[in-house]
C-alpha cells in the first residue's frame, strides 16, 4: 500500500467486528509469559492446489505461513539467528490463502483467479480478481510469492499466464486487518477484471445526484461506460453485501459489464478497470439487509406506507424518487416532517424512519414509479464496528483525497441572512413582509421604525444573494453552451450527445426569460426598500395599506426567485445525471461527460436553502 495509508493504518486502533459482521475467522488472542499473539492477518499454504471451492472448508491439511520465518523446514530459533536463512523464499506446495477477521482471499492457481470472500456472508458476498488481459481465457497462477507477512501486513505477488504460457501478468495483493485489499498491477498488467455478482451500481456524487445503474435499464447493452469519480459502489445479489472499489486520480476507465444470459434480475457481471498503472482498493461490506429495492406500486399513492425493510444500523441511508424530472436524492429523516420547497411547494417528506420502521409517502408531486433503491454511504450515529464506503475512500485515498470527492464545505448552505441569529428567523421576502405588516397592523411604525428599516434591509440582501445565484447559473449555462460547441468541432461524431447535453444547458436562459418579468431587478427592490422604509416615518391611515400593497409586491419578486432558483437547480443536477447515463454506450464520451459533470459539480456547490433542503 502507499505509505500514505501505512501510516494510516498503523496508527488506526484495529476494531475487530461484532459477531453479526464478522465470522470465527476472527483470530483468538489469548496470553500467557513469553507466548506469541497470534498473527491478525494469515497466510495459509493448502500444501495442494485446490479444486473447487468445496474444498475450502476442508483444512485438514492446510499449514500456516509463519510470519517471522520464509521457510516453514526451517528450525525456528536457528532461522532466527542464522544470516544462511536470509533470503530464502518460501514455497507455496499448494494454494495461497490470506485471511483475516473480515476477509478470505485464495489464489487459485488452477483457476488462474483470486477469490476475495467476506467472513460476514461467504456465500454470496465474493468478488474475484482477473488481470484483464486474461479475462474469459483459460488462465493459470503460475507463481506466487510472499513479499510481506509480518502478521499485521501481507503482500502477495501472483503471476498470471494463460495455460499455454503466454502473457506472464502479475501484480501484488497487499493485506491489512481491515476490509481493504489493494491491488497493484505491474506495468505489463494494463487492467483489472473484478468478476462478483453485482444487481445494482452506484457511481456515488456528494454534491448532485448518485447515478444508479440497472442492467435491466439496457436490455440492448452488454457493457455500460461509466465517469465515476474515484468510487464505485456495487450491490451484491442477496441485499446482503456492498462492494466498494476506489482508485487515486489518474487517467482510468471503468466499465460494467452485464451479464449476457439475461437471467432474471439481469446482473453486473464484473467492473473492468483501465487502471492507467495505479493501484486499486476493494473491500465487501456486509450485514443481513444493507441495502434494498422497494418497488413503488400504484397504491402506494397518497396514504403513509411502512415497507418491509429495516434498517440494520444507524447511517446516512438514501434513496432516489423522480421528482420534477429529476431523479431526486432523499437522504432518511428520523421522523414524519412536513416541508416546504421552490417548485414542488409544501407536501410531506417522502422518506423516514420510525423507530427502525421505514415509511415512504408519494403523491402526485413524487409519483410512486420504477423502484426505490435504498443504501447508505455515510455515517450517522453509526457504531465503530460498521465500515461506511467514506470509511473505505478515506483509508485508501487519503483523507485530503477523499475531502476533495466529499467536498464538505461545497455542501454547507449559502446564507441569505444579512444579521445571522439576530435578524427576523425567516429572512426572506415572505418572513419579513410578515414581520412588517405586524408592526403596521398594530399601529407601531413609527415606534419601531429601526425594526423596519432592518427588516427591509434584511429583504434586500436575501433579493441581492438571489439575484447573484440566478446570475452565477446564468454565467455556468452560457460557459457550458461554449464548451459544448467547441466539442461539436472536434468529435463532430458525438453530436446527438452534445445535441442532448445543450438542450438541457439551454433550459436555463429559457426559464429566465420566461421568469424575467417577475424575478424583476435589484433596481426595482431599491425602490421598494425605500418606499417601505418612507411609510415608518410618519403615522398615516394609507400606511396599512399601503405597506400591505407592497408587500404583495415584495412577495411576488421573492417568489418569483424561489421558483426559479428551484427550476435551475433541478435543470443543473439534470444535465449532471444525463451527462453520466448518455455516455453508457458512448465510450469516446466518457472524458467530455466528466467534464460536462465536474462543471455541473462545481455550480451546484453552496446552494441556497431555497433550491434544495438543507441536508444537502
């Protein structure tokens, strides 16, 4: 592994799992004068190559790889002191295994594959490693070696070939006593194959929207191109297991390739990388029900439903409904809320818990259509023994790599309060005309003059914030046209796809002009302030009125941004999520479609709180 994450991991307190995450595997430390703690990661030598995997649980033979000695002939206090030791290398009789309290990884030689099981749920929840060169050939291990095995640490290097003898590929599988295995190909190795048997995948986005990807959406399809950034996240059939892969920056490509015998749930039969000579990091994560899909049924409409899922610990758990066109992220809230935001307006938040029951609530503004995938990427309350996949990104990227894809200060809210704590609660058009009209009702005006004058300040600075958001979208949409016809000239052949891209870029100055009228000017809102803040100097009967008479003015522009924030927003994470599903099939559009997406990305960051809910 990178020294970066070894310093990492030998600084990190080792959390061994609860007995519901993690098998027997698990290594007993017992004690005692002078004894040895048994190693927490092990090599096993099979001391025969295996067959099949019903041989694996027959250990009748199998013989420990000690991690102080490289030859297990050796006499262990000679070996010790002996510099004639030095340098032998140890000699797999049969078949390499490495385990450790979370995983199982064999190196089958007759198979020419390494088989990375979980301890948590062997049966389902695999994942095999193929260089990709060799993938769908008759293929052999032909040599492996140990390079590390200190107990806490484990490298293997494995050679693969062809049965034949051709393509000597190889590459080096680094072990901790974590989750994580790290896969580094020689240069020879130009990528890797990981075979599993995945239903759903999910190119995670930390501002935006996931992408998830169903075999069943490309029935046409055999391979679907994907622009994740640096994670993706598989769900294991058997709703049982997760597969978390990273990589650190680089030039890689990631396909999907879908199962071709069109079995029912059609699956991801492996993730293919171009690994542009740099490491790749997976780890399984597994308990009883973490992830799940939840078919939305007509009845579903308009009543709460409680659906036959619970959660199995306490994370950040989300989901996707399509709303406004868009398929929206919906992050579990812990009770039912009632809420309102831009374009869709006041309705019950679709998604929350009860205790550990889950409710959904869909109507006609969040339609119960297609499926609701239901998983978690982050912690929320959850306990130490549960691995989160930003857990994963953050060991294996590091933690500056991992902040720059978790992106937490682009997800903080901007603010439209001009006083903080100490203005009106509500500082927005609605709020402080509220407020106002209060003051007026109650004959005040002129005692309060300072209240007012603040409120219609605290109203021009939220007009002022919105006015430079719409403008800030404006610009993106007028750089995005641009881009995309520079990309017209040099891959005239990805036309339709840049067609489709602008029409969605271009939704945008639409909307504006369709709103112009409304969303009014900031020239215009000076003049309101000054008209309302003229009506505290001097009681008058018209003042009611009159300050009722424009705060219905006040209201209409205040309202009017809203709408169109909201309208933005949704057209933006729209173009973000088609510039990722359009390219599928399109493999010479994946590096525009990761530009189309870091541009989207980079206008979506700090929203107000009126284009989106605040646990953004």
């Amino acid at each position: 592994m990178t020294s970066e994450i070894r310093t990492f991991a030998s600084l990190a307190i080792l959390v061994i799992a609860s007995p519901s995450l993690c098998s027997s595997a698990e290594p007993d430390v017992s004690g005692g004068a002078g004894q040895e703690l048994p190693a927490i990661t092990k090599v096993w030598d099979t001391q025969s190559p295996l067959e099949d995997e019903a041989d694996l649980p027959d250990r009748t033979n199998w013989k420990i790889v000690p991690s102080n000695l490289l030859s297990l002939e050796a006499d262990p206090a000679a070996a010790v002191s002996d510099p004639g030791y030095y340098g032998r290398e140890y000699s797999f009789k049969g078949d390499a295994v490495v385990e450790n309290a979370y995983l199982k990884a064999v190196f089958h030689s007759k198979k020419g594959k390494v088989v990375i099981y979980s301890q948590g749920d062997p049966g389902n929840n695999r994942v095999d490693f193929v260089p990709l060169q060799l993938k769908g050939k008759r293929a052999i291990i032909s040599r492996c070696s140990i390079l590390r095995n200190t107990g806490d640490e484990v490298s293997l290097e494995a050679s693969f070939c062809e049965e034949t003898g051709r393509d000597d590929l190889s590459a080096i599988l680094s072990f901790d006593g974590k989750r994580i295995v790290e896969i580094s190909p020689a240069e020879d190795t130009k990528g890797i194959s990981l075979p599993g048997t995945i239903e759903y995948g999910v190119a995670p986005a930390f501002i935006g929207d996931d992408l998830v990807f169903s075999p069943r959406d490309y029935p046409s399809l055999t391979e679907l191109n994907i622009p994740p950034d640096n994670v993706f996240l598989g769900l294991m059939k058997g709703n049982n297991g997760m597969l978390v892969v990273t990589w650190p920056n680089g030039n890689q490509r990631i396909r999907l390739i879908l199962d071709s015998e069109r079995q029912e749930p059609r699956l991801i039969e492996s993730v293919d990388i171009d690994n542009d000579g740099r490491s790749v990091y997976l780890a399984l994560l597994d308990a009883p029900g973490i992830w799940h899909k939840e078919e939305l049924k007509p009845s579903y409409l308009e009543k709460d439903v409680a659906i036959n899922w619970r959660k199995p610990f306490p994370a950040k758990w989300k989901t996707q409904f399509a709303e406004a066109g868009v398929n929206t992220t919906y992050n579990f809230r812990e009770s039912k809320q009632n809420i309102w935001r831009a374009i869709v307006g006041r309705y019950i938040y679709p998604a929350w818990f009860e205790g550990d029951n889950t409710f959904y609530r869909l109507g006609k503004k969040i339609p119960p259509e297609g499926e609701s995938i239901i998983y978690f990427l982050e912690r929320n309350g959850t306990g130490a023994s549960v691995s989160a996949p930003v857990d994963i990104m953050q060991e294996t990227l590091g933690r500056q790599g991992c902040d720059a894809i978790f992106d937490l200060s682009g997800r903080r809210l901007r603010t439209h309060h001009r006083r903080g704590s100490l203005g009106i609660r509500r500082a927005a058009t609605c709020g402080c005309t509220a407020a106002i009209e209060v003051v007026f009702k109650a004959g005040q005006e002129v005692e309060k003059k300072d209240y007012v004058t603040g409120a219609v300040d605290d109203m021009v600075y939220f007009v002022t914030r919105h006015v430079e958001r719409i403008g800030e979208y404006q610009s993106f949409a007028r750089d995005m046209t641009s881009f995309l016809d520079l990309k017209r000239k040099s891959a005239p052949d990805l036309k339709p796809f840049l067609d489709s891209m602008e029409a969605i870029a271009q939704k945008i100055p639409q909307e504006y002009s369709a709103q112009q009228e409304n969303v009014k000017t900031l020239a215009y809102a000076a003049e309101l302030a000054q008209q309302t803040k003229a009506l505290a100097e001097k009681a008058d009967p018209q003042n009611l009125p009159s300050v009722l008479e424009l705060g219905e003015k006040w209201r209409g522009m205040g309202g009017a941004q809203d709408e169109l924030l909201g309208k933005f927003h949704s057209i933006t994470r729209n173009l973000f999520q088609q510039a990722g599903y359009g390219c599928v099939n399109l493999p010479e559009a994946v590096e525009i479609s990761r530009e189309i997406r870091r541009r989207c990305r980079m206008c979506l960051r700090n929203p107000d709180g009126y284009e989106i809910w605040p646990d953004y």
